[in-house]
C-alpha cells in the first residue's frame, strides 16, 4: 500500500529540514505516538498507538534513516511489530524537501506500507483511509511545531 | 488463562451443567467441553452457517453466541431433532435428493430449513433460497437442496 | 478470553464499563465476536446487554414517532408493521442485512454503535431523520443521525457511552425505498441508497451508504431538488451533489471510481422506483 | 434410532441407478466424523505460527517464552524436520520453513498444547529473529534480470520431468503442431487478444486438518482431510525423511476438496508436531488459515491468436501463457502443462503452437483446482471462437459444429479419441435453449464447449467375497462427498450382478488399501472404476470355478445369475455366493480375492505428429466434452451480472450413478459462476488482502440461477467400466467462457479479465455505448 501526498509551509527549507531531522519534534507531531528514543545518529525506536474503531494496536517501531542529502531528501525504513507480535508493519519512506518560489517549502512524501498478521486480515480499503487520515493529522501537528514564519 | 466457568443450559431438551473457558462461544463449549459434533467450525466469523443451531427455536451462529449468554434459552442440535416428524422428513428429502454431498454444511442447512417450514409450511422455490442464504454449501451449487426443502414441504403438507 | 457480565440496567451497564478499561458492550455479537474470533479485538470484559429490558422492543409515542430499543434484532425490524411509509426504507434494510440467520442475532444498536460505513442501517437512518439515546458516565443524551458519524468507523459516543434507542418521527404517507449494490447477497454494501418521497410527492431524502466514513446526505440539495424531481438534468446535479460529499475506499468490494459512477446510477435508479411505487398506490 | 429409511435394495442393475449415497444418512443426521470431530486419548491441540514476511531468512528462533507457557508441550520449527523436501513435480518444499520464508502466511513454527487456545496464544510468544530479502511479486518481477532468487538449490531438487527450470523459472511446457507461423497467411480472418485471470480460493466447506498419533514403536497413524491418502503418505514420508513403513495414513468423513486436499496442507507439521510431543496431536486451520496457507487457482496470462478461413475453418492457433507459481511448485507444472494441451479446445486446429513458462513468486502456492487450467486458456479460446463465428456470420453453435474434434481424431500432440459426445451435447443445448424467454424476451445467450481428461497414473482395488457371500470393496480412493465410494459399488455390484447395499466400501488406509494416486483429475470412476470392474470379475471367475464344481458342469455351461448366484444355463438348480464362499472358506481353494492394480499407460505425445518440450504428463486419459449454454441479464445501474438459466451438457460415457452426475454438473457450474462473476483472491503487496468469507464472497442459493438444466450424453468409451468417463471438472471448466460470450451478447462489450465484475461489465457497457454514464 503506497501512501503519498505533499504539503506546503511558509517556512524556509532550511528550518523545515531541521524539525524533520528533531526527533522530539516529529515524535510531537506523529498521531498516537507515546515515545520517540534516539539509538544513534540515524537510528530511532519510536511507540505508536493506533485505533480503527473497536481495533487498537500499540506498535514498538525502529526507525532507520537510510540516507540522507540535507535538504533535500531523506529516505528511511521503519520496521516493527505489535507488542504481543501478532502483527508485522513495515514501511519504506521518502521525504523530499523543495523551495517554492515564494520562499516557502514543499514537503513531498511517499509510503510503502505493509501491515500483515492480526491486522493484515482486516478490510483493504480502510487502512489507507486511516493512513491519509494519520497523515493529514500529522500536517496539521507539524504546521503547528512550525509556527507562524517569521 | 484456561480458567473455567460453569453454565446449566437447557441442551436438546435437557438440562446440562458445562465447565468451559470465560467467554467461550457456544461453538466451542459445545464441541471440546461437551462433544456436540453436528455443528462445524467452517468459518468462525458468522457467514457460512456450517454452525447453525436453533436457540428458542431461531437459528443463529453457535460461533457468534457466547455460551455465557445461553443460560435460560432452550439450544437444540441436530443431535436432538430425533423425535421431530418434520426435521425427518427434510433429512429423507435431502438423502433422496442429492442435496448431501461433502455433508460439512447439511446440518446448518437442515436446521435452517427446519425453521423456515415453521414459519412458512408451504414456501416458494425463493422463499427457500432466501431462507438458506446464510447457509453456504460449495458442492451442489445448492439445486438439489432447494428440491429437497420444497419436495419436504409438499409431503409435509399432505 | 472474555469474562462476560449481565447488567440488569443501563446504569448498571454503563458502570460496568467505567470501571474495566479493556472492558466492550456486546449487544448482538455479530459483528463484535466474530472479531473476537479472529483475534482483532481481545476485551479482557464484554458487558452483555441482552438482560436490559429497556432495550428492548419497538414502541410508539403519543406523537407517533418509533423508539426502536437498541437490542432490538434485525429481523424483528425487518418484520415491524408500524414501520410504514416514509420508514418502510428501515424495514427494507434490515431485511437486507447479511442473512437471515444473522438477522436473528444482530441488532440495530450494535450496528449503529460499530458504524460500519458499508452497513446498512446508517443510510436508511440518516434518509429517516433518527435521532440516537445514548446514556454513559455523565448521563444521557441525544444525538442526531446527522452527527453522529465523525470519521472511518469514529463515532460522536464518548468513551463507556452506549446507544439504548434509535427514535424516528412519525411515519408519513409517502413512498420510500432502500437499494444496495452487493457483490452477493449477505454481502456489506459496495454502494447503496436509502430514499423517501416527500408526502407532496415533489422532494425527497436520499443518502448514500458505502460511499464515505458515514452515510451521504445533502439537505440543501434535497431543498434546490424540490419541485423539480421530473428534471432529469436536476436530478443529476442533485446527484452531483451528493457524489461531491463522497471519499469512497477502494477495496474488495469495488474501487472508489466505480462508488462514484454508483451514486447517479443509484440515484436515478431508486428514484424510478419510488416513482413506479407511487403509480401503483 | 433410525429416522430415516435406507435406500431402497437394488437387486443388479446397479449401473445407471440414482442410487443415494450410503453416507448421506450420517450426514444428515449430524453424525458424520470430519477430522476436526477426531478426538484420540491425551490429545494436544495444535497451532501455527505464520511468516509476516514474503522472503526473509530465519537467522533463529527463540522459544524460551513459548516454551514456558500454560499447556505447551512441544513446538516445532525448521530446525526439527531435517533437509527432506516433497512435491508432487519438483521436490521443493520442506514441511516446515526452514532457512527461509518464501511467502506471507507460511507456517514458520507450530506448538502442540493442551488446548487450542493455548497453542495458538504461545505461539504469539514465539519469537524468530529473521532478515527481510527483497520479494518477488509477479512472475514477470521474477523474471527480470537481477530479480531476488527464492530457491537458490532449484537446480539440485529431483524433478520428475523435463522442467527446464533456471532462476525462478520453475518449469517450462512447449508443443506444436502443424506450422503455425506460415498458417497465418492462410486466414481470413484472425483474432488476437491478451487475458489475464485471477486467483481462486477452492473454499472447500470443511478447513484442512490433521491428528497424527505415534505407537509405542515409534510409529504414526496420521488421520486427515484428503484426497488421497497415498500423496499424504509421500508428502509426509518425503518432507520428514520418514520411510513410509513408518506411517499409517487414514482418512475420516472428507468436507470436499476441489483440489485443495490432493497434495499436503499441514499433514507433515502435525506428523511432526506428535513425534515430538510424543502425543496425539491434532491441529485444524482456521478458515483465514485455510486461504492463506494452503493453495489456490493459478492467475493466468495468456495470450491467444486464432485464425480462419472465410468459411470459418480453423486453421491456426497460437498460445502463450505465463503462469504465477506462487514459492513452491506444488501441481503447478502439471496445471500448465495440462493448460497448454487444452489450450486448442475440442477442435480440429491443424496448426497449434502453445508455450507457456510457470515463475516462482513470494506468493502462496497456486496447485489444483478442479478444471487444472483449462478453464483459464478455455476463458480466452472460446471467446475468440464467437469472434471469429461474429466477423464470419456463423452462430455459436455452427463454427462449433464446423470445427469440432471427432471421434478417431487424435488431440493436440497425440492422444487418440475414444468416444465423443460433443455433437450430442450441442444439440441438447441448442434444441434446449432455443427460442426466446418464457416472458418473450429474448435472451443474452453464451455457449461454449470444453473437454476433459479422465485418467493418470495408479489405482487398484480388491474384491474380496465374505464368507456369507456379500462383498468388501477395498480402492484406497478417498470419497471427498462426490459420491465415489457409492458409484464404485455401483460397479461392483454390476460385474458381480449383486444387490448394491451387500457391498460395503472399506475407508481408504495406507495399510490395507491397493494404491489410488488421488481423487483429482476427474479420475475415479474412471481408472478405480475400471480397476473394480476386473477385480470383481476375478471374482465372479474365482466362483464359477467352485460352481462348476458344485454343479458338476463345464464353466462353459454356466451363468451369472441377479442376486449373487451361479446357475447352469437352461436348468433351475443354482448355488449361491454364500455357499461358494463358505466352502471356500472352509474346504477347497481358500477365500475368494479379486484384486487388480492399473496405471494409464497410453501415452500423450505423438513424437510423429508434435513436438513437445517440458511435457509433465506423458500419460493423461480419456476425454470427456460438454457444452455449455448460458442466459444472462445485466443490470443496467451496476452493471452486475445475473444468470437466469443454464444448459449443461456433458457426455460422461456412461452415467453410472445419473443423480451424482448432475449434481457434479450443478456445483461445478456454480463453482465457475463464482469465478466468472466475483471470486478474487486480492493482494496488497505481498499480504492477502480478502483471507476471509467476510471479504472473500462466494455464491450463496440467492445467486445461482434456479432454472439449471442438465443433460447427460452418454457415448460410452471402449475403455471405461461399462463405458464411462469422469464427470467431475467439465461441469465447471466452460462457465467463464460461456458467462463472458453471453455478457458480450448482453453488452456488446468483450471482457479479457476475469472475474466479471460489475465494475469491469459496466465500464464495458460505457465504452460499448450499451449504457450511458448519469451524469450531470
């Protein structure tokens, strides 16, 4: 299942990419997200909630920047699984970063996702209605962290 | 976690006292706490009727009906439709018909159809599709089945 | 596995809900134990409503208007007399769900509680104008058809919060009709359309299920439609409208194109139907 | 008590009767024992643990915690079946992953515990430590250049044919005929297309499930859901190096199979399950189980290129198929292969080229399912026969008739053809569905034609004459509710002229049962058939012996009598079988045993007529054919398709049992409808997305048309016991093609994609301008 969609902020690259890079921040602005650890340079566990109706699932994920061209683009692997194991997601990631003319950024992302085991049986459709619900939200978090541009 | 609790049920026709595991589904007490047989496991989600049982006389999933919930409703399987003229003569039917194939659905069929003739002695070719529809069968392509409930019924009613 | 209690009221309920976190209503349990089944859920409590008297049965008001209990089980929905007219499309819906074994077991709040967007009730209530009781930890309140479903599978109930009725006006004289498009019969809606002619026979409501996180309504289109139903150019933009409000899933059941292409055929089609109705009353 | 009356006693005559089926009583009492309903002494339930992945090599498990959990006392991983692989063409597949996943679903490791909660909770607790490879998900990913490898020994595994297997290309098939190439400047006219079809899920009512037990010797009764307890017994004996001395197989009452149970499904874990656990075990899939782990029907491409002359002469046929194997080869080369001979259809086609190359996927495997290919290429052949019959102004049924095979011909690479019924079948239907609709409509009418083997590899039965007389049947063929244990007796109590209830049918058992390859390829009635009808006439030999005896008369003079006796002709005196037998018995010549073991040896290819590369079935059998008429309507708003009667008729040879046949006619049509309208098993990346009945639909009675009319031809062939020929795929292998020609009929639309969804129908009618988009 492929997720994709962009965004666009006032605010210069420069900035944007930081937060992008600040785990704190992006652990801020991920829907459900408990905790964010940095492992090492370019290594992170995060723990995520999700709910589908009656369906709740909290996920241990290690995240893997696998590389990385300041500004522009950063690719990752996140991989992990359900506490009790029972489910498996993985996820390969791209963010590329542009100017607009206007001196604002373009945030372009694109998501490979794979969830199999207890939640892989359930319904196609609605897990990327989730996952575009998930990530509209997580814009509207980030602009938050952004703030006004100065 | 295999704790387990203990029911009375009113089970064809008589009274039993079960000890089966907190939550446990009819389905399942009925077949690994009392050996009740007739009733198969085909899909466990409510949508193949391999399972059907009648409940105060209405059909429902053994696999979606919680054991804990059957305490004070009279259940009934196949294996207690022995003394019942008209489940008897549905099985006569279906034997001649050629309704039975594999057998894995017949039981969940039987008792649909047991039902329908409770409600509706006389049905139509659709009203027996409609009343069987929650009932699937894989092998006949259902045509002798819907023959064998129809001819039942004409007996039936002579 | 699940301990399961047995409130003998709604408050009783409702506190049992309070106080286990992990704890679940089971109404009819066709829906929530078959994915207790499968693993999908594992409520360490499930609180069984079948012993609440209150909600139970369908009734009638001084006014007219229906208070159907939420326990109350499709079939016996599908089989109610007093729903006649502008609410026969809640019949005719019930009479659609799934099969008729599952009909016996299922029951209207607890479909209207999980808020399956390809199920059938929420259509047909948002065409009847229904209104929900619910009662929870702060109390009991209402809750119109129209808000109440707030995204994929989320609902306007709080948390521990539980549906005890769906009410509805009074049934009016006029025709009314409920269509699904499924991949066979028994299935969850690819698509379908619940609609009621005004009494005058000159507007109607429609909405759309299976289409969006909750049913599709447009009351201002239904008021720009009024007086012109035998346009078939507004009926169009009248479907239009609807298809506008629409965020169709691609899935086994269909893509999110072949929803869209869906609606003015559900429609027209639905409306040709009442039409016919009319005629022959 | 017994609330229902046994079948009425038919005294010879057995052949040709609707006989009930004995085990239909069982069956509707409740009564029936599948395998799920098997419970032994000390029992432990088992559970599997499934791959999350689609290609990963497992770099070690951790168990300490499953280990340690309520109830657990065995669990088994890669680590504990050895290096032992089975299939039926290409030994691929361990019991167990081991080394490495190759598809999501997979079972990585199972637990053996007191209950079946138990196990299936500690196997949550299992934890396996793996290292994710890039996956393959489409053949033509696999065969890509630098594509990921998912059997890097492919090319040490024994195969049992000619394979040609490299990379991920598993196996390749390719046959000619004529000159195709120089053929085309001889049509008129020339039709061409590409098609894909989809993956089917047999749903066989009953999921797969296994009980192994282990004696005090160490050695294995293994009771399972099967068609065949002879590849059961190979599969488990090859997959865990056991010798197959060492393992009793048995089958209990069978929920269907459809091709499903014919090659291992979790046989060999529960084997291995109980050998360690030292107890019985028994483990029983769910249903998301029994999608995701065991097989389906291949998804097809094909690419198809018929020409004729003006006349409508067929002259030349080209098909290339490219075949989704799924990680392990299971039946698939077979199904190819058997495609690619069937891809010419029952025709006259004088220049017939076929390739087709099978690729390993990460994937579930893809194996039998009843009509093994022929109704993917059939889906292709015969709309493009309509197309052809449409450009030239022939009907359906004339370019039918103008090309049909006859009897004599030889098909495509060789086989020569006994009796064919075809003609008959065509005329059934056509004189049958002639005219327009009881309401005077017309109708949207698809024909389409098929043929079948009935035939492959061993069998054997044993007719053994009881002591008072009746008769022990013993075929080792697993009856899956088809009816096989009923139409055998039938046979058997024909030759021996024998009341059909004094014959009893023994339950297949790798102990004492002769060899039955399987029940698949439409075959029993036919080979098993054949191989009862001689051991029970070296019976009735075995007892004019003892008669002439008994009469003091030449053999010569004697006759076999209705009801199991022996008299001389022209006189009234005559002894029964319960004399010949008692004294058998009890005085001269020791007990009466038919017993008679064949295997089909006529061979495929006619090396002076075509060329055949990569062909996995030297020997294949008899051939049945059917036609198959269809009404549809099409609903105009959803573009669904709706079939409101249906004309099947099938030459069978000789029915044997006329009641079973059409029920075969009926399900295998309804089967077909399912795959023709919506059946899809649908991937999301590497993940099944519909292992469910809740997402995955199949018909229920409210879709299947009520009006299915069959009609059984009987034109017997020579070899078949009292002439007939299987019955069990050809009822099924037309449905699409006959759905597809009549969905074109209704829409004007031609469809290459299966299945025939409302969605795809109504896109159809757009383009075709049948129906108009509402919009505003």
């Amino acid at each position: 299942m492929k997720i994709e969609g962009n965004f666009e902020v006032d605010h210069p690259r420069a900035e944007v990419w930081d937060k992008i890079r600040d785990p704190q921040v992006m652990g801020g602005c991920i829907p459900g997200c408990d905790s964010v650890e940095q492992v090492d340079d370019t290594s992170y566990r995060v723990k995520v909630s999700v709910k589908v109706g009656p369906i709740k699932a909290h996920f241990n994920l290690s995240v893997e920047v696998l590389e990385e061209d300041p500004p522009h683009t950063i690719v990752s692997r996140t991989s992990g699984e359900e506490g009790t194991r029972s489910s498996v997601v993985n996820s390969d990631n791209v963010v590329r970063l542009a100017e607009t003319g206007t001196g604002g950024t373009r945030v372009d992302y694109i998501a490979d996702v794979s969830v199999t085991g207890r939640l892989g049986k359930f319904g196609l459709g609605i897990f990327r209605k989730k996952a575009d619900q998930l990530a509209e939200q997580f814009v509207v978090n980030f602009r938050d962290r952004l703030g006004v541009a100065q | 976690m295999s704790k387990k609790i203990l029911h009375s049920l009113n089970l064809n026709g008589e009274e039993v006292e079960v000890a089966t595991p907190a939550g446990a589904t009819l389905l399942e007490t009925m077949r690994e706490d009392l050996r009740i047989l007739s009733a198969k496991r085909g899909c466990n989600q409510g949508v193949c009727g391999a399972c059907t049982v009648l409940i105060d006389g209405k059909p429902v999933r053994a696999c979606l009906t919680l054991t804990a919930r059957c305490e004070g409703h009279a259940v009934q399987t196949m294996e207690g439709m022995g003394g019942d003229r008209v489940m008897a003569t549905l099985q006569r039917h279906m034997v001649e018909s050629g309704g039975v194939q594999c057998g894995f659905c017949t039981s969940g069929i039987l008792i649909s159809a047991r039902e329908l003739l409770e409600e509706d002695p006389a049905p139509s070719r659709a009203a027996v599709k409609t009343a069987l529809s929650g009932n699937i069968c894989r092998c006949t392509g259902y045509r002798t089945i819907v023959d064998a409930v129809c001819s039942a019924a004409e007996e039936l009613a002579q | 596995m699940s301990v399961v209690l047995s409130p003998g009221s709604v408050e009783d309920a409702v506190a049992m809900l309070a106080e286990h976190a992990e704890a679940m209503p089971l109404a009819g349990g066709a829906t929530l134990v078959a994915m207790r089944n499968a693993g999908l859920v594992e409520p360490t409590h499930l609180i069984n409503l079948d012993c609440i008297a209150e909600l139970r049965g369908i009734e009638r008001d001084t006014t007219g208007g229906i208070r159907i209990g939420a326990m109350t089980r499709h079939c016996d929905t599908a089989a109610c007399n007093d729903l006649t007219g502008s609410l026969l499309v809640l019949r005719r819906a019930a009479g659609m769900i799934a099969n008729r074994v599952v009909r016996n077991m299922g029951t209207m709040g607890g479909s209207v509680a999980n808020a399956d967007p390809a199920a059938d009730y929420l259509p047909a209530l948002a065409c009847c104008d229904a209104v929900l009781e619910v009662a929870g930890p702060e109390g009991r309140r209402k809750i119109s058809i129209h808000d109440y479903v707030q995204g994929w599978y989320e609902t306007a109930l709080e948390q521990g919060e539980i549906i005890t009725a769906i009410t509805l006006p009074a049934p009016v004289a006029a025709p009314s009709a409920y269509r699904k498009i499924a991949r066979v019969t028994g299935d969850y809606a690819t698509a379908s359309c619940a609609m009621a002619l005004d009494p005058d026979g000159k507007g109607l409501r429609a909405a759309i299920g299976a289409c969006g996180p909750g049913p599709l309504r447009d009351r201002d289109a239904e008021a720009v439609l009024r007086g012109r139903l035998d346009d078939p150019e507004a009926v169009l933009d009248f479907a239009a409208c609807l298809a506008a409000l629409a965020d169709p899933l691609d899935d086994v059941r269909g893509s999110a194109e072949y929803r869209l292409r869906l609606i003015p055929r559900l429609i027209t089609s639905v409306l040709s139907e009442i039409a016919l109705q009319t005629e022959v009353a | 008590m017994s609330l229902v009356q046994p079948d009425p006693v038919f005294v010879g005559g057995s052949v040709g009767k609707s006989i009930a089926k004995p085990d239909n009583l069982e069956k509707v009492q409740g009564r029936a024992e599948y395998i799920a309903d098997l419970y032994r002494p000390g029992m432990l339930h088992g559970a599997i643990l499934a791959s999350p992945h689609a290609h990963a090599r497992i770099r070690g498990y951790d168990l300490t915690e499953a280990l340690n959990a309520p109830g657990v006392v065995a669990i088994v991983t890669g680590d504990d079946v050895g290096d032992g692989r089975m299939g039926a063409f290409i030994k691929d597949e361990h019991a167990i992953a081991r080394g490495k996943v190759l598809y999501v679903g997979e079972p990585v490791a199972a637990v053996a515990a007191r209950t079946e909660q138990e196990a299936r909770h500690a196997c949550r607790l299992i934890k396996v430590d793996y290292e994710e490879l890039p996956a393959v998900l489409s053949p033509e990913e696999g065969l890509a250049d630098g594509a990921p490898v998912l059997h890097e020994r492919l090319a040490d595994y024994i195969k049992v044919f000619d394979a040609g297997s490299a990379g991920n290309l598993c196996s390749r098939t390719e046959l000619s005929e004529g000159d195709v190439e120089s053929a085309w400047a001889d049509c008129d006219v020339i039709v061409e297309g590409e098609y894909t079809t989809q993956a089917q899920a047999h749903v066989s009512m009953e999921p797969c499930g296994a009980l192994a037990d282990v004696d005090a010797n160490g050695r294995v009764t293994l009771w399972s859901a099967n068609q065949s307890v002879f590849r059961v017994q190979a599969n488990v004996c090859e997959s865990l190096s056991l010798p197959m001395s060492k393992l009793r197989c048995l089958t209990p009452r069978v929920g269907a199979g459809f091709g499903n149970k014919m090659e291992a499904h979790i046989q060999p874990i529960t084997v291995a399950l109980a050998l360690k656990a030292k107890r019985p075990v028994k483990l029983i899939m769910t249903r998301e189980e029994d999608f995701e782990m065991v097989r389906a029907r291949h998804p097809f491409r094909v690419r198809m290129k018929t020409g004729a002359k003006a006349d409508g002469t067929l002259v030349a046929r080209e098909c290339e198929v490219l075949v989704d194997c799924g990680a392990f080869a299971d039946d698939s080369p077979g199904v190819m292969g058997y495609s690619l001979l069937m891809c010419g259809g029952p025709y006259r086609i004088p220049n017939l080229k076929a390739s087709g190359r099978l690729v390993y996927t990460n994937k579930l495997r893809f194996g039998a399912f009843r009509g093994f290919g022929n109704p993917q290429v059939l889906f292709a052949g015969e709309q493009q026969i309509d197309e052809i019959g449409d450009r030239l102004g022939l009907d359906p049924f004339a370019i039918r008739r103008k090309n049909m095979l006859r009897e004599g011909d030889q098909w495509f690479v060789g086989p020569r053809i006994g009796s064919n019924g075809l003609a008959l079948c065509l005329d059934a239907v056509e004189k049958a569905a002639k005219g327009p609709r009881a309401d005077g409509s017309p109708r949207n009418f698809g024909l389409a034609v098929t043929a079948h083997i009935s035939g492959l590899l061993g069998t054997g039965a044993i007719v053994r004459m009881l002591e008072d007389g009746t008769i022990s049947l013993n075929t080792g063929a697993t009856d899956i509710g088809q009816g096989s244990d009923t139409v055998l007796a039938q046979i058997c109590a024909e030759e021996l002229k024998m009341p059909f209830d004094q014959v009893a049918v023994a339950s297949p058992d790798t102990d004492g049962s002769p060899y039955n390859w399987g029940t698949t390829a439409s075959r029993v009635t036919y080979t098993t058939g054949r191989a009862v009808r001689a051991a029970a006439k070296q019976v009735v030999d075995q007892a004019m012996s003892h008669a002439a005896e008994m009469l003091e008369c030449p053999i010569d003079d004697l006759e076999l009598r209705e009801g199991g006796r022996i008299g001389r002709r022209g006189a009234n005196t005559d002894v029964t079988f319960a004399q010949i037998s008692g004294r058998a018995h009890w005085a001269v010549g020791g007990p009466l045993v038919g017993s008679q073991t064949l295997v089909y040896d006529e061979p495929t290819h006619d090396p002076k007529r075509a060329i055949a590369l990569g062909l996995p079935f030297p020997r294949i059998g008899v051939f049945s054919f059917a036609a198959l008429g269809v009404d549809v309507d099409v609903d105009d708003t959803s573009g669904q398709v709706t079939v409101q009667e249906v004309w099947s008729a099938a030459d069978v040879g000789r029915a044997i049992n006329p009641r079973l046949v059409e029920v075969q006619l009926h399900g295998g049509f309804v089967q077909g409808l399912g795959y023709a309208l919506y059946e899809e098993m649908v991937w999301d990346g590497a993940r099944l997305a519909n292992p469910s009945l809740m997402d995955y639909k199949v018909p229920t009675s409210r879709d299947v048309p009520d009006a299915i009319h069959t009609f059984i031809i009987e034109d017997p062939d020579p070899s078949g016991p009292f002439g007939a020929k299987g019955a069990g795929e050809i009822g099924l292998n037309a449905a699409a093609g006959a759905i597809a020609n009549a969905v074109a009929k209704a829409t004007g639309a031609r469809h290459s994609h299966l299945p025939l969804t409302g969605e795809r129908v109504l896109a159809g009618m757009l383009d075709s301008g049948t129906s108009s988009e509402r919009s505003a």
